[in-house]
C-alpha cells in the first residue's frame, strides 16, 4: 500500500508502510481492491475517510468510486451513521467523485493545503450513511 501511496499521490510526502498500518489498526480499517486502496476509522456513530489513493494507471475506471462504496459500507457495518472526509479545493476529481456519491460540504480550513503557487483550501465533507 506503501507504494501504491506513494504512485497515487506524486510530490507528496509518501507514508511509510508503518503509517499505513497505523492508520489501519482499530479503530481503523482498510479497503482493498487490486488497483487501490482507502483507508478510514471509526468511532461510536462517525467515520472518517482519511485516503483513497488510486494507482495513476487505473484512474477513471470506476475503482475511486467503488473504493469509496466499500468504505462506507465498512463504516455503517462498524455502526457509523455520519462520514466525514477532507479533501483539497483544487483537487476536482476527487471533489466530482465525492458529489456523485451524495457528499455535502460542511466547512472549509483556508490556506491548508501548501502549494507552488500559493495554498488551496481544504473543504470538509460529510456524508449520512443511512
């Protein structure tokens, strides 16, 4: 997943594989697919969509948005009935993938993401999962 981090998201800090463990022990949780991966937690009735990270090659081929399913099928299965997810202004893919679903914009943290140009806002969404 290390990798695959580290392929999805270029001129980032990559995350170890120790981070991703981390971030994957309970209370948090991965999903898997063979051209991705998304990891979350959850805690009483909220989850957390921390990343879906894609590989570039399989990009727009429905594995952003199945990643996402799986996600919040895990998190209502652990008893989350809100989602919420962070995800940069400027990242418009993501920000399309995130509104097919059903996902609102709940704030924004200006200037949060650092950028060559400058900073993009971050925008916090958030989902009832049913």
């Amino acid at each position: 997943m290390a990798a695959l981090y580290t392929r999805a998201f270029p001129g980032s800090r990559p995350w170890s594989a120790a981070e991703i463990a981390d971030l994957a022990a309970p209370p948090g949780f991965a999903v898997t697919a063979p051209a991705g991966f998304a990891l979350g937690r959850a805690v009483a009735d909220e989850a957390e969509l921390v990343t879906i990270a894609v590989d570039p090659d399989a990009r727009r081929q429905g594995a952003g948005r199945a990643l996402l399913a799986r996600f919040e099928a895990e998190a209502r299965a652990r008893n989350a009935t809100t989602a919420f997810l962070e995800v940069a202004e400027d990242n418009a893919p993501a920000r399309a993938l995130y509104a097919a679903a059903g996902w609102r914009e709940t704030g924004r943290r200006k200037g949060y993401y650092a950028r060559p140009t400058g900073a993009a806002d971050a925008l916090t969404l958030a989902k009832t999962l049913g």
